[in-house]
C-alpha cells in the first residue's frame, strides 16, 4: 500500500500531524504500536505553561535570539489553543484562566524578577504580584508565597481528550489509523520509504510512502535507528498525582520558580499535582522497556510536601491515584522537529513540551511537509543541529 | 519495619499460611484493613460488642478454629484497621506501603503472601444505585458482624447459590424474604445433581445448603428460576423491583417485566470478582477468567507467582470459597518457610500432601460452583440499559461508553476506553466497573485489565506526607 505520508506514533505529535497531512489533501496512514493516546500524550499534566523556562531565564544573554523566537512561537501557540476546540468540533475541557509561577524565598524573587523583566521585553504578557496581591488573587495559596508572576493566558486541556479528537478528525478527512502495529524495520528505496510493522496478530505488513514522519516520542531514537539515524531524544520517566473532586478553589495553573510543582483543579473538582517528579524507568538487560516506570515513594512524598507547603487546603484531599508516563528529552531540551537532511523524506517532531506547543508543532511541520516552509519558522528545533552525530553514519 | 514473610488478607488463606510459617519460625507480619482477623467467611463483630450466638452453624468450625489458634501466635505481628497501599519489589525483597493509625509508612518483607480475597460481582442495571439495592454479600457481612438485618422486606435476585444460605439468614435475624430469583433455568439444578460426584465429597457442604432450603420452603419463601429483577424503582430509595424473564434479555429484547414485587432491600448475588489490584499492581501475570473471578494471578503448585518472593492464595488465584483459600494459604505458607531454606523439600512434600488431597475435591466443587453459578455474559450485558450507571465514582453510565466506542472506533483496549470514557477513573479505582467495561469491547487486542495503581485504596495527601520513605533517590 502507498500513502504519500506515513506517521508513526499515536500521540499528539503523531495524530495531529496526521489530521494536518490530511487536512493538506495528503493521503496518510499512522501506524501506532499500542493504542492511541496511551503514551505520554495521554498521561501527562495538561498544563499550558506560557511562561519561559528556567534555561532561558539562566541564560537570557546568551539564548536572546532563541528568546525572541520562542516568545513569537508562544504567541502562536496561545491563539492556536483559544481556537482549538473549534477546529477540533471537540470539547476539550480547555481552560485559560491564567496561571502563576510562586517564589517564596529571596533567591526565588530574584529570578522571578529577572524572568519578569526578561518576558516583558520580549513582549510576553507577564505581571509580577508581591505578596498581598498574590492573596488577594489567590486567596487558596499560603502565606508563605511571597510573590508571584502572573500570565493571563495559562491553564490547562483535558489531555484525555486532546489526541482521540486528533485521530478522530485525522479520520474523518480519510487518513488512516493502524493500531496494534509496531513498525520494525523504516528503509530508503529508490525514492520511497519502505515501512514494515508486525501486527498484534503476529502478520508483518509492509508499506511504502514518500514521506516518513518519526512522532515515536520517548522512543523516537529506536525508531530512527531503524533509518540508519542518531535522533538524540531520552526516555525520562514521570509522575503525577491526582484527588478526589472537592468543590473548585484553586483557579489558576500553579507552578513554582524554585521548586518542582505544576498544580491544578479541573472543572470535575479533581487536583492535579505533578512538576517533573521522576519515576523510574523499566530495564532489562541494559535497555530501557517500554512499560510503564515505577512510582518512586520519595519522590511521590517530596511532590505532595511541596504542593500542601503552597496550598494547605489540599491536605485532607485524598490521592486517587498517581501515575507515572514516559516523554523523550533532548541534549538541549528543545523539540526536534523538521526535516532530516541527510535522509530525504525522513520528519522528526519529538521532544520538548510536546503538550503545550504539540498542536502548533504539528501545525508547522505538515506546513512544511506540503509547501516546503513553515508559516513560522521551525529553524531553532531543526533535526539537523544533531548532523555531526550522523557524520559517520554511512 | 521488616519481616520474614509479610501476608496481606486476614482471610482463611492468610491466617493458614500464617500459621504454618510462624511454626517454621518465619516472623511473619499480616496486614488487614479489617479492625480484626477472620476475613471475609468470619466477619467478625466489632471487639465492643458481644453478639451472643456469633456464626454458630457447624460450617464456620474449621475457619473458626483456625482463628482461634491464629491469634495465639507468637511470633506473628497482626496490623489490623491497616491498608496496603502499593508495594514494589525491591533488592530486599518487597516493600509495602501501609496505612494505619499511625499514618503511612514502609514495611520491607523477604516475601510477600497476597491473599487479599475478592469481593461482590457488581451488575448494572436500571436503578442499581437507588439506595436499598444492595450486594448480596454484604448484606450477610452485616448480618454476621451485627446480627442486625439492615431492612425489613428483602428481594434477592441471582445466580449464585449464597443467596439462599443468606436468604435463610435473614430469615433467622427476623427479617422479611419476598422471594429468591436465579436467572439460570430451573434444569440448573438438574446439571448440578448430574455432577454429583463432585458434590458428594462435601457432605457438610451440602447438608449445610439443604438444610437452609427447608428452612425457606417452610417459611413459604418463593425460590424462583428462570427470573431476574430487572429494574429498581422507588423515590429516593428502593419500594419495588421489577423482574423480567431471563430469556428475553439474554435474547437482548428490551425488557418486558413478568412481575413487581414491592421491597425496601434487594440484593444482588452473582458472584465474586477477585481482589488482584495489588498483584496486578506488582506486575504478578493472571489471565482473566469470565466465571471465576476476573483477572485473577497465575500461581505454580506452590503458590508462587511469576514474581520473585511473592505468593498468591485464597480468592485472589480465582474464586473457590473459604475451604480452597484456607488449604492454598497453607500451602503459600509452606512454600515461604520452604523458599527461606527453613524447611527441607523432603518435609514440604510430606507436609503438603494432605493438603494437596484435600484441594483436588475441593477444586472439582469449586469448579462445578463456578461454572453453575454464573449467569453468562448475554444476562449481565441484557441487564445493562443504557441509562445503567457503570461507573458509579465517576458517574458514567453504560450509554456513555458505548458512545465513546463509537465516536473512537479505535480504541479496542480496556485501558484505552477507561481513558476515552472515565469509567474507572474513580475512587475505586474500577473494581467496581472493570468487569462490566470489559463485556462492551467488542474485541480485545490490549491489555486485559485496568492498570492498578498506587495507592490501591485512597488516602489523604496529610497522611501520605507524614510518611517516610527508606530510600531517597
Ligand atoms: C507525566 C508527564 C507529564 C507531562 N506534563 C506536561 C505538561 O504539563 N505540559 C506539556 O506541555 N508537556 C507535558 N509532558 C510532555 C508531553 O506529554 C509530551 O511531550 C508529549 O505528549 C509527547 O507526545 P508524542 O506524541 O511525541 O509522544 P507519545 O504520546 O509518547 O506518543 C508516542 C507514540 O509512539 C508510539 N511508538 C513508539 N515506537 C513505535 C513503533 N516502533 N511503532 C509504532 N508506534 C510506536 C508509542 O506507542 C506512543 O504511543 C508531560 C509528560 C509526562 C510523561
Ligand atoms: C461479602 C462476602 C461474603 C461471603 N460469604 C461467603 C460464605 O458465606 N461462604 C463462603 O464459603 N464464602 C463466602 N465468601 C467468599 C469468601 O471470600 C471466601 O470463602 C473466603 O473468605 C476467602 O478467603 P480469603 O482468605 O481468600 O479472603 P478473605 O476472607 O476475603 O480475606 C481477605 C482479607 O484481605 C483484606 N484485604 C484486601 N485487600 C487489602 C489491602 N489492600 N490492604 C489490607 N487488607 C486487605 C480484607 O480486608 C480481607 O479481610 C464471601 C465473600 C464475600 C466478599
């Protein structure tokens, strides 16, 4: 079977890149080893964060044309989600109700003052609270907060229901959708790629398509090696905590300049408490498995301690659950996304905060797919600043 | 805290397998959410309060006596009113994490026996939440811890043959029976008679079981087959059932009610679904079984799971009843002191010998019960309009699935539709739905169960954070 463009992964990355190649009159297959959404995409913290992260605070002077650019990506971002769940025809329980970043000791107010004047500049909208004007906001928040910066414009999505609407839609517009198929072998033939993947049922099915996109996410450097290709993207191993509903109190997305939190309340009444607590990764035999990572007991306790030590009306909530999901890192913490030079027709999107900027990203890489340039430029997360790593790849 | 051997479940099976490892000199610690021992056979009243004629009937003799020579062990430590709330292996072993009093904390075993025991099958149907509608179990864990009938006028409607004895319960507490329903035709019973060789070995067993029938038939209590209640009605709390031959919605026809009866209780009885979150939690390999419990954890002729250090025994390898859970947790505890080099292989094999004996027959009942007493899938999906709740946490009802299935023709795995639907989501963690959720797939290509996460019952962020854990990464 040929396709023009072949996606694999059933994440975000991979469904709404899908939903955009269609969009764009390709004809598409995706190619998804589980299920839709059971990768990171459906397990992580749903939290729009808008608000510069702390290696571009520390390295404001050095990164500025990074800024710049970063900052102009967020205001597209920004517009892509108000209208998403139009484009979408989906509710996507989105709220934008604002969010912001806590300090509580000198050293936090320091770089929450620096990260404010830093935003400013680059013209993101930022308002830096002191203490009572924290309260005043945030009434749910202890006293110990000492300050605040707040961007209107934070908040959060369902991320149940972000990537089915994706697939749905992908769907819809004639695209495609091969689960239980895990893709072993991607090869360059005259010039095609030639796709191959063992479905559940143990039958091998080959595919050939002009376009090959890797949204394999934590796994997507197993998947390039299958194309000959170093695609540095880490699997990190992540947890999150989620209470019982309790009536709505906290009203912004939390997160924390000096610590590791990210926390929210959804309409249902649910807390969500999470921040880049790490779990650990499965192994065997020295090699990372794709199952799910272990709830590492310390880390679970220090999230909490750190959630009830800004918000002490959580304390009586009862944990439902915790859970832990794999997303992929990179060397320099930006995405990958484009094309990869030295293997023609090869599409990267992996890595970064693939929630918050996934829609757009998707958006942008189809772009550049069908009319060979994206409406925004994708340059910084270009593949290729990892070429000398392929250097000797033959 | 550590342990030799550390058995979650106060149950027949953990008290037995506590026993005998205790007697090999193990230092076992078991763990019960219960404020006391006995599990679920042996509800036993609360310590304040005495209950005169407590479970008399010479059928809770063996478990009663296991009791009594349990808590006069030495050297096992009993954490009562205290709940597991996860549990990983680690280089030590297993480490528990536990809530009690005291708030939460670690406890580190070399070994871990699961015998966690199961619980009611729960059935979606129109007005299954109403208050008043109750499990069938749960009604006699009341009888028998209060010996209080939590209502006047019972209604029992299912197809497994507890219902009677707890029938006959109420009966002697003072209440009301209006009727028993089992949704099998009346030839079950003629299959069961068939089968008789499986039955004979278990006299007491089934003297017990008549002797409750008679009791029914004299007090005029109709026992009804073929008939299930098919929904409940009443304002803010149940008054009266409606019932509807099984064969129309087997058939899956909407269904036509036979009858009303009018009721303030109506207990629901079709059996037992496992406790296995925290072997599936662990990552113990089950498969699922349709009669006899859901997914319930493999274990070799030891009692030991695909797992290093860790047992399961009792309702948690499939449904058997009290007897079965008794001889495995045997077995399981002959296996720990065995596995800890405490007890030759010689003396194991001597020792379990008997037990094996006794558990062949008991199997052959157990299997024969299980196979009887289920009502098949196209009763319980019959059941299962789409205004049913079936998901009671998160409020999610039979129709809500089923139209998420169909706006995602992609999702096929149980996992990915408790994602799509929320159902299962909740409090508990979908104990209560999962069997149910997995009927409306039509295919199954995932995984086969909800993934059970920590913690396995909720608990406060308070409490989990005055914690401590061992090991700080
Ligand atoms: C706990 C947690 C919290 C997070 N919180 C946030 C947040 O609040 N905000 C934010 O912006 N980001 C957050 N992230 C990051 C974000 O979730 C990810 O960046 C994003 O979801 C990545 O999407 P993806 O589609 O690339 O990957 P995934 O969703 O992981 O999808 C990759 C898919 O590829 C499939 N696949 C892999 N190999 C193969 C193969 N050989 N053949 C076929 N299929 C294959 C996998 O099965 C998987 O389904 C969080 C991540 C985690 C784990
Ligand atoms: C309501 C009900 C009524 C029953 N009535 C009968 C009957 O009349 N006759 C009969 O033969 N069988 C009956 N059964 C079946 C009965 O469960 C078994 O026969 C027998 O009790 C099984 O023994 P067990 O040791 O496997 O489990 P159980 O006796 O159920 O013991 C398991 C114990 O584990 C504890 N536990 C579970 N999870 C945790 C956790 N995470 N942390 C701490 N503790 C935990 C529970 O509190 C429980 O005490 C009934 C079952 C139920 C649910």
């Amino acid at each position: 079977m040929h396709y023009d463009a072949l996606v694999i992964g059933g994440g975000l990355a991979g469904c709404a890149t899908a939903c955009y190649l269609a969009e764009a009159g390709l004809s598409v297959a995706l190619l998804e080893r589980g299920e839709i959404n059971r990768g990171a995409s459906g397990q992580n913290a749903g939290s729009l964060h808008f608000q510069l992260e702390h290696r571009l605070i520390h390295h404001a002077d050095a990164l500025a044309d990074e800024l710049q650019h970063y900052v102009a990506l967020t205001q597209v971002a920004i517009d892509h989600w108000r209208g998403i769940e139009a484009e979408l025809e989906s509710p996507l329980e989105l709220a934008m109700h604002g969010g912001l970043m806590l300090a509580e000791t000198d050293e936090d107010i320091g770089l929450l003052e620096r990260k404010a004047a830093i935003e400013q500049a680059q013209g993101l909208e930022v308002t830096l609270l002191d203490a009572a004007q924290t309260q005043a906001r945030a009434p749910y928040l202890s006293p110990a907060v000492r300050a605040a910066l707040y961007c209107p414009h934070e908040g959060h999505c369902n991320p149940r229901l972000l990537t089915p609407a994706y697939a749905r839609k992908a769907k819809r517009l004639g695209a495609s959708i091969v689960t239980h198929c895990a893709v072993t072998e991607t090869r360059r033939q005259g010039n095609r790629w030639r796709v191959r993947g063992a479905l559940g049922s143990g039958e091998v099915c080959e595919w050939t398509s002009d376009v090959l996109v890797n949204a394999a996410g934590a796994w997507a450097m197993d998947l390039g090696r299958m194309a000959n290709l170093h695609l540095p993207v880490f699997p990190v191993g992540l947890l999150m905590n989620v209470t019982e509903r309790t009536a709505l109190f906290i009203h912004h997305l939390i997160q924390h300049v000096g610590r590791r939190l990210s926390m929210k309340q959804v309409d249902d009444g649910n807390v969500l408490i999470g921040g880049g607590w790490s779990a650990r990764l499965p192994q065997q035999h020295g090699q990372w498995l794709p199952g799910r990572p272990q709830v590492d007991m310390a880390a679970l306790r220090a999230n909490l301690r750190t959630a009830l030590a800004v918000a002490p009306g959580i304390e009586s909530l009862r944990v439902l659950r915790s859970w832990t999901g794999t997303t992929g890192i990179t060397p320099d913490q930006l995405p990958l996304i484009g094309a990869v030079s030295r293997a023609p027709g090869y599409y990267v999107a992996a890595g970064g905060s693939g929630f918050t900027y996934g829609p757009t990203y998707a958006r942008l890489l189809s772009e550049l797919i069908t009319r060979g340039e994206a409406s925004h430029s994708l340059a910084p997360y270009s593949p290729d600043r990892f070429a000398h790593m392929n250097m000797f790849m033959g | 805290m550590r342990t030799d051997l550390a058995i979650v479940g106060a149950g027949p099976a953990g008290m037995a397998a506590a026993r005998i490892a205790a007697s090999h000199g193990l230092a076992v610690t078991v763990i019960d959410e219960q404020a006391r021992a006995g599990g679920q056979i042996l509800r036993q009243p609360p310590q304040a309060f005495r209950v005169d004629r407590w479970l008399t009937d010479r059928i809770y003799s063996p478990q009663q006596q296991l009791l009594r020579q349990s808590t006069e062990l030495t050297n096992v430590r009993w954490l009562q009113a205290t709940t597991v709330l996860g549990a990983d292996l680690v280089a030590e072993g297993v480490r528990l994490q536990l809530n009690g009093a005291g708030g939460t904390c670690e406890l580190t075993a070399d070994r871990l026996l699961i015998a966690t025991g199961c619980h009611d099958m729960p059935v979606s149907f129109p007005g299954s939440t109403l208050p008043g509608v109750m499990a069938t179990g749960g009604i006699q864990a009341f009888i028998k811890s209060q010996q209080i009938v939590p209502g006047e006028r019972f209604l029992f409607s299912g197809s497994h043959p507890l219902q009677l004895i707890v029938a006959d319960q109420v009966l002697q507490a003072g209440g009301d029976v209006a009727a028993v329903l089992f949704s099998q035709p009346p030839s079950v019973i003629g299959q069961a008679l068939r089968h008789s060789p499986a039955l004979l070995p278990h006299p007491g067993k089934i003297l017990y079981f008549s002797r409750a029938c008679a009791r029914l038939l004299r007090r005029g209590v109709p026992v009804r087959f073929g008939q299930v209640a098919s929904c409940a009605r009443g304002d803010g709390r149940l008054q009266s059932v409606e019932i509807t031959a099984s064969k129309t919605l087997q058939n899956g026809a909407p269904s036509r009610p036979v009858d009303s009866i009018d009721c303030d209780r109506l207990g629901i009885g079709f059996g037992f679904l496992a406790n296995s979150q925290l072997a599936s939690q662990l990552g113990a390999s089950g498969h699922w079984s349709d009669t006899a419990g859901g997914w319930v954890a493999e274990v070799d002729a030891w009692m030991r799971s695909s797992l290093p250090g860790v047992y399961v025994a009792g309702e948690t390898t499939g449904i058997g009843g009290a007897d079965v859970a008794q001889r495995e947790g045997e077995l399981a505890g002959l296996a720990a002191a065995l596995d800890a080099g405490v007890l030759p292989v010689d003396a194991a094999n001597n020792q379990a010998r008997p037990t094996r004996r006794a558990l062949r027959s008991l199997y052959r009942f157990a299997d024969l019960l299980s196979r009887l007493s289920h009502p098949g899938a196209d009763l319980l999906r019959g059941l299962m309009t789409p205004d049913s709740t079936l998901c009671k946490c998160e409020e999610v009802s039979v129709g809500d699935v089923t139209t998420a299935l169909k706006n995602n023709p992609f999702a096929t795995d149980i996992n990915a539709l408790k994602l799509l639907s929320r159902c299962g989501m909740g409090l508990c963690q979908g104990r209560y739905c999962q069997y149910q959720l997995r009927s409306l797939l039509a295919e199954h290509r995932g995984e086969a169960v909800f993934q059970s996460r920590f913690p396995i019952k909720p608990v406060s962020i308070g409490e989990l954070v005055s914690g401590t854990s061992d090991q700080i990464h």
